[in-house]
C-alpha cells in the first residue's frame, strides 16, 4: 500500500526549531517529486515546499525561505522539513505529499510561548 | 493572500449540478496546468483532478475539470451528500517559482 506518515510535530516557542519527517512505503521515492503543504486552523492550503527525486532541486515559498531546509534520504524512504525561526504564524497541520497524488494524514506544529 | 481566486462558497440539493470557478494569471493557470483536491472535513487532502481534467483511479466520473486560459473549473455532476468537502485548484506560479493554491470553496449539500 502506498503511504505516507508525517512525525515531528508538537509544541515550540518562536524562535524555536522543529524537523519534520515524511515517511515513505510502497513505492519508490526517488522517482517522486515530494512537497510539504501547510493548514492554519480554520484557512486553507499554503504550499511550503518542493524538492525533486534526486533532491537536487529545491523551491520554497517566500514566507519561509531561509528559515525551512527540505531534504530527503531516498535511501531511507524519508522527507524531512528543517525548520528554524519559527513564528506564530507557522502554526498549522503539516503534510507532505508525492508530487499531488497521495497525501499523508499530517502532523501538528503550534508555535506559541 | 492567494493569487488564485475561487467563491468561497457553493451548494445545491442532492442530484444537481455544481460547478466552481478558479481564477488565475498568465503566470500559473495561464501557463501550468490545474490540479483540484478535496478536502472532507477533519482530513488530510486527495487529489481530485490532475492535469486540467484527468481523474486519478477512484475518483467518481462525477468530477470534472476544465481550463481555459487562466480559469479552470470543476464541475460536480448528480452531486450526493459526501461530496460536501472544500476544494482547492492550484498550478505552478512561474512568477513566484512556487506552487499555488486556489483560496477554496466550500460545498454544502441542501
């Protein structure tokens, strides 16, 4: 069964740091572009980051350029989200998904004092 | 704020045809193809449409999807009670190097 499985998640202060990883099975991993996409409470989607198969390509949204690293071991089957400096309004469901077709069910990042 | 539009909300009764609308620019609809996901409540996302208006498997042939220039938009035929979700369109933005998503819509069933 192809899945993925976020961990990393929880409480931070601003400032503060977390990782994200993205757990892969059933498939590949190299041959999928992978993205993180973050949910506020109650918004909507806000596209975070891309990396390509080989990892040798990386986009980032503007909101979190020079603060968050993608990264990802395709040895391991794993994505992760570095994040450093982070801010209230990082505060959101994170999920990663393989190119747009399959989604993980997310992990929770709140960032308050 | 997104730079792809959509009505925040749509609804019809059960059996009737909805249709959403996502507005965008040269810069991604006009030049990347749309993608649509729903979103049912307390879930993660799936992906409803790829490429304009391909349905990935399971998806009910219910759901369509179509572009013209830098609009798309998804139409939700004979529409049923667990179609009632939030859909988002989005495509790459070749201005913001990024991807983009629509600001949503939320359908309710009558």
């Amino acid at each position: 069964e192809v899945q993925l499985v976020e961990s990393g998640g929880g409480l931070v202060q601003p400032g503060g740091s977390l990782r994200l990883s993205c757990a892969a099975s059933g498939f590949t991993l190299s041959n999928y572009a992978m993205n993180w996409v973050r949910q506020a409470p109650g918004k909507g989607l806000d596209w975070v980051s891309t990396i390509s198969g080989s990892g040798g390509t990386t986009y980032y949204a503007d909101s979190v350029k020079g603060r968050f690293t993608v990264s990802r071991d395709n040895s391991k089957n794993t994505l992760h989200l570095q994040m450093n400096s982070l801010r209230a309004e990082d505060t959101a469901e994170y999920y990663c998904a393989r190119s747009w077709d399959v989604w993980g069910k997310g992990t929770t990042v709140t960032v308050s004092s | 704020q997104s730079v792809v539009t959509q009505p925040p909300s749509a609804s019809g009764t059960p059996g009737q045809r909805v249709t959403i609308s996502c507005s965008g620019s040269s810069s991604n609809i006009g030049s990347d193809t749309v993608n649509w996901c729903q979103q049912l409540p307390g879930t993660a996302p799936r992906l409803l449409i790829n490429t304009n208006n391909q349905r990935p498997s399971g998806v009910p042939d219910r759901f369509s999807g179509s572009k013209s220039g830098t609009s798309a938009s998804l139409a939700i035929s004979g529409l049923q009670s667990e179609d009632e979700a939030d859909y988002y369109c989005a495509a790459w933005d070749d201005s913001l190097n990024g991807y983009v998503f629509g600001t949503g819509t939320k359908v309710t069933v009558l």
